[in-house]
C-alpha cells in the first residue's frame, strides 16, 4: 500500500504539460501538491472524470491527459471504461486510487473493497493495465506508463496520508476553468 | 439507463431528419454523444453513424456525454448529446453540476418518445414527457421544442448562443424525424 501524497509526489515529478484531471480526494491531495493551470477538477457530479478526460483526449490528440481517478467515483461510471475500450484514445492514462473507502463522505467502504479495477478495465479494452501497491515499482516504472500508447489504466493502492481540507469553493473555482481553457488554446497546435 | 421502447407511435407531420443533422453542421457540431433512442433512430442515429463529417461516440450511461462534452468544450469542440427523455432524466445531476453549476456549453436533443401528435409536451398523458419542460425551467437550462421541419431553423442559433455564452440547452424532439 502507498501512502497518497507519496504517490503523487512521485507522480508529480513526471508531469510537465500533460493535463491531470482530478475528483474529490485525489484532486484536494493533487492540488496541494501539484497546483498548475493545466489542472482541471471534476467535480459536483461524482464518477464523470474519466468522462472528463475522454472529452479532453478526443479534442487534443497531441496532448497527454492523466486522469486521477476515485475508487467509489469509478464505481459510479464503469461503463465509461467500455466506451473509452472502444474510443481508444492514446494520449488519455487513467488512474484510479483505491483506498477502499468513499473518503469524502465519511469514509465508508465501497461495496466491494476487493474489486479488481485494472481487471475491469483490461476487458473493457484498455491497451494496458497496471496494479501498484509498493512506491518503489511505482516511481520504476510511472515514466513508461505516463508514455505508452493508451488507453492506459492503473489501480493504485493506496492509503490516506492524513485528513483533507477540501476547500471545494478554491477547487471549482470558475477562474480555474478559464484559465485551464485559455491555457489549452494558446498551446493548440 | 434503461430506454422506453418503440410503441408503434406514428404520424403525417413532417420532421426531417436530414434536415436536423444540416442544422447540426451548420452549428459547429464536431461530435455526437449518443446512447440509442427509438425515436431518433432511424432519422438521426443511423444516418449520423454513417455521416463522415460527424464523429460518433456511442456511451453506455448517457450522464457519460455531460463529461465528454464538457471535455471536448474546453478546446471549443462542439458535441450534441443525442439522448432519450429517460436519458436526460437520469442524468440531472451531471447536467445540474457541469451544465449549470459550472456553465458548460452542454447541447442535449432529447427525444420525446410517446409525446401525442397535437399536443404540447406539457399536456401528455405520459408523466416523463410531460415534466422535462418544468424540469429545464426550474434548471434555469433554455429549450426548445421540435416537431415539425419549420422548427428546425431554431436548432443552429440555440446551439450557437449555448457555446457563445457557455450554457447548457435541451432540444426537444417531440416528432420521430424521418430519414
């Protein structure tokens, strides 16, 4: 198991102009760690970041997008794993960080704490699947996986480093939007 | 979400479906986000599937196309969300949440199956076609309704002014278009 902020410190090292979309927990996290323009925060609307992301990936093929993905938000949207199996976006790395638990509300467990995400994701077609659950492998190989040709899926194993403030007027900030758009537009190819 | 089915509703009044999908190119629309609706079948799906300056996007829960859209927005990619009223129905808190919360050019046509031929949406005798209307209105979301080819000019300036002032629109199609 890895701790959250640990992972995306070791993530962070890796992103220069990909756009990370990020939900709820993992966005909170990944905000505090990482705040760039090229953010984009998906949330109000639980389980759409890989939808995000899709979107994202459709309209700039030239560009890498990662998406941070929860366990419990996924949950609400597997079916987004068939459509992007057969969108196949190349450019489009999706992450889910499952800690088992529906962290921003309580933390309750999910369902089915032992549902095996990368699994699902291989035979909705995704071009590769990975599991992480030990930093080490992790900071090996996140280089590869951020480059390879997608759709690429990751389930990382996870757990909470400590309580999160989620300051979610700061994170949905419309000023984020506009200038997460006019960032997009003047690196348009 | 699991759609009404085809009940044989038929009728004289003139709805092009070649006519719709002009009005959809006329208007910037890059993407259609789509899950399947017997009502817009074989007027617009198929001929959509099929159309090479359309790109196609077939989803499996229709809350899928608020995010895709939104996505495809932000490099100003226009999309239009071709859906059934239980479609839009089950999917009100994406719309509420991305289309309204967060004023995303959010462009739905959402087929009325059943609506009565001679009566307005909001006089139907079915409960899911009679509160889409109430439901936009109290979303504060801009519709309109489609029943005949005289409505279809109505389509490109509605889906102009969603993305010129980044908000969603519902286009109700109370006909079944034919192909």
């Amino acid at each position: 198991m890895m701790k959250r902020d640990e992972c995306f410190k070791a993530l962070a090292r890796h992103i220069s102009d990909q756009v990370v979309v990020a939900t709820y927990s993992s966005a909170v996290e990944w905000n505090e760690i990482n705040p760039r323009v090229l953010n984009y925060f998906s949330m109000g609307a639980m389980g759409l970041a890989s939808s995000h992301g899709l979107g994202l990936a459709l309209a700039r093929p030239d560009k890498r997008i990662v998406v941070l993905d929860g366990d419990g938000s996924l949950l609400m949207n597997l079916g987004s794993l068939v459509t992007i199996g057969a969108v196949q976006p190349k450019n489009l790395v999706h992450f889910v960080c499952n800690n088992g638990v529906y962290e921003a509300n309580g933390s309750h467990p999910i369902p089915n704490p032992k549902v095996d995400f990368s699994g699902l994701a291989r035979s909705a077609g995704y071009a590769a699947c990975y599991d992480f659950a030990e930093l080490p492998s992790f900071e090996q190989q996140i280089a590869h996986v951020l480059e390879q040709d997608g759709p690429v899926f990751g389930t990382l194993h996870i757990e909470r480093t400590r309580p999160l403030t989620y300051d979610y007027p700061t994170l949905y900030a419309a000023e984020k939007r506009r200038a997460l758009k006019a960032e997009l537009k003047r690196t348009a190819p | 979400m699991a759609a009404e089915t085809d009940e044989g509703v038929s009728d004289d009044v003139s709805l092009s479906g070649g006519q719709i999908i002009a009005a959809l190119k006329q208007a910037g629309v890059e993407y259609v986000l789509s899950v399947p609706d017997i009502h817009t079948s074989l007027g617009l799906l198929f001929p959509i599937a099929s159309d090479k300056d359309l790109r196609l996007i077939r989803v499996c829960k229709e809350d899928e196309c608020i995010g895709i859209a939104s996505g495809l927005s932000y490099s100003d990619k226009r999309a239009l969300i071709l859906i059934q009223y239980t479609g839009f129905l089950d999917s009100l808190n994406a719309i509420r949440a991305v289309g309204v919360e967060y004023k995303q050019p959010i462009c739905m046509m959402v087929g009325l199956l059943g609506h009565e031929a001679g009566k307005l949406p909001s006089e139907s005798g079915r409960c899911g076609v009679r509160i889409i209307e109430p439901i936009c209105d109290a979303m504060g979301i801009q519709h309109l309704l489609v029943s005949d080819d005289a409505d279809i000019p109505k389509i490109a300036p509605a889906i102009e002014v969603a993305y010129a002032q980044s908000k969603p629109v519902t286009i109700l199609i109370g006909r079944r278009p034919k192909a």
